[in-house]
C-alpha cells in the first residue's frame, strides 16, 4: 500500500497524489511496483526500501549522499483465534530524503495512524527532522504502554493462578516472558540507533528538536528499565509458583502415603486369619472382633507415631 500526505497551510494532514517537496510517503508492505516508484521518483536506493520489510532486520541508521535510513523495532499486537494477546516487534524504516520522508513498515501500525488523524502535536510532514523524531518518541512511548499492559495481564494471571494453579496460567507466564525478551531486544538495539543520532552528524538536529530527542532517549531508557524489573518480578513469580506446585504435589503424595500405611495394618492381619493354617484364636467366639481391635490398635498408633515427629 502507498500512501501520500502533506500538511494544509492550516497544518492539517491532507491526502495527495503526486510526490511534493515536504511530504510524508508511507508504505505498508509495499509491492514491487510501488517500490520502484518511489525508488525511480525520488532517487533512493531500493535497499532502502527493502531492508525494512525483513521482519529480523537489526535496528541501524546508515546515510547514502543525502538520503538518511534509520531502521528500529516497534512494538505491535497479535491475537489468537483465542484472543489471547501476543506482544512482539518489528521493524520500521524512516527515510529522510532532501524531497520528503519515507516510512516503510510490513504491518498497519496504530503509532502512524495517530499521525494520519493529526494527533500529534506541531506535526508538520515539512520539518522532515522534527517528524522522525517524533515518529521515535511514538514508538517509545507505545512500549511502555504495552508493557503498562503486560503488566496488568500479570496481576491478573496471578490472581487466577492462585485459585488453579494450573499449567493454563504457567504457559501464559512463558507468554509473557517471551514478549518481555523481544521488547528487551528491540529497545537496546533501538538505544544504539538513538544514541547514534545524539552523537553523530546523520541528520541535522535542530535547536528546538535537542529536547525532544532528548525525551525519547529518556523514554526508551525507562523502557529497557520496566522490561528489566517486569523480567526479574515474572522469572520470581514462575520460580515461585513452580515451588507452590511442587510442594502441593509433594503435599498430596505424603498425605496418600500415609492413608497407604493405616490401611496397610488391617490388610495385613485380615491376610493372615485369611490363610488356610492353624492361627492363634481361630476357634475363638472374638476372633473377628479381636482381628477388628488388633488392626485398628496397629494403626492407631502408627497414627500417634507419625503425628508426634510432626509428619500429619
């Protein structure tokens, strides 16, 4: 898909069809001819392009003469046929070319369409440098709001864990935990692309873009900072419950154990009256009586044995 826009003299985002200086071109999985339509109009490399549509791709930024790709991971959303969420990323290509700038991404992502609805503040697709940044700051700001999800998708796997304990709630941890290691991923890998920009002399920074620059290292730092603490509290509470389990199972086995011992005795000297051989008391008017009382004084005090080295 290819899509156009520019910002009206009112600063509203309006929809175009013919490239313009200062505008915003955006390509979802774009196909072949589309690529070289950009790639003919505005003299990019068709790498450029490309790159950003391998869902693997590392996160960079690399500068051809006056074309400038800055490639980094942003979190999306997939659902199962359960509706259970999936959290992972991918890769997002921002151009910054001297005509317009370009994002190329595999997936719709809701952190553009806040821009097509002219939800951003001081958007203008003409201030190329400005637009980039706030495209990062965008994306930093929807990890942690993913994460501020994940987290409260925690608290709740927790409660029900502590009703169930069963192996449902064990695997959605593992969920968890594995979205929790792609954001880790994604936000260091992007950290460098950040960096990279505050230090070197890929884009020129403006006086008044420092500061927003800026807050989108800080939200980013504080992103690698909530993965880090989510991880640690999530790799406890798996461990934990792990042990919770382990111990109602070893719990369950001892208390099956000790039924097994009680009702061991009155086996035992049920099968010796049983046997066709002469036994004590066997012409005895008691002996069923005698068999019930014996069985049951074995076990009672194998009960008071067990009960005072505390194993009941």
């Amino acid at each position: 898909m290819l899509e156009m826009y520019q910002t009206d003299a009112s600063g509203q985002l309006q929809p175009i069809h013919e490239l313009a200086n200062g505008c915003w071109i955006n390509l979802v999985n774009p196909t072949e001819e589309e690529m070289d339509q950009i790639v003919r109009t505005v003299k990019i490399p068709i790498d450029f392009l490309k790159d950003p549509l391998d869902d693997e791709e590392r996160s960079r930024i690399e500068k051809e003469d006056d074309h400038v790709l800055i490639i980094v991971d942003y979190p999306y959303i997939i659902r199962k046929e359960s509706g259970v969420p999936i959290y992972e990323t991918i890769p997002i290509g921002i151009i910054i070319t001297p005509q317009c700038l370009i994002t190329v991404t595999l997936k719709e992502t809701p952190i553009l369409e806040v821009f097509k609805h002219n939800k951003v503040k001081e958007f203008y697709t003409y201030k190329k440098t400005r637009f980039a940044l706030q495209i990062l700051y965008m994306i930093s700001i929807y990890f942690l709001r993913y994460l501020k999800q994940i987290n409260r998708e925690t608290d709740t796997i927790e409660k029900e864990l502590y009703q169930s304990m069963q192996n449902r709630e064990l695997y959605s941890f593992i969920r968890i935990e594995k979205s929790l290691v792609y954001f880790a991923a994604s936000l260091k890998a992007n950290k460098v692309v950040l960096e990279k920009l505050m230090r070197l002399n890929y884009i020129k920074i403006y006086e008044e873009d420092k500061d927003l620059l800026e807050d989108v290292i800080i939200e980013n730092t504080q992103g690698i900072e909530m993965v880090q603490t989510y991880s640690t509290i999530l790799s406890g509470m798996v461990s934990t419950f792990g042990s919770v389990i382990s111990n109602n199972l070893n719990i369950a086995m001892k208390f099956l154990a000790i039924i097994t011992i009680f009702l061991s005795f009155p086996t035992m000297v049920f099968s010796f009256y049983g046997m066709n051989v002469p036994i004590p008391y066997q012409h005895s008017s008691h002996a069923y009586w005698l068999t019930f009382i014996f069985s049951f004084v074995l076990s009672g005090v194998t009960a008071f044995i067990l009960w005072k080295k505390k194993y009941m």
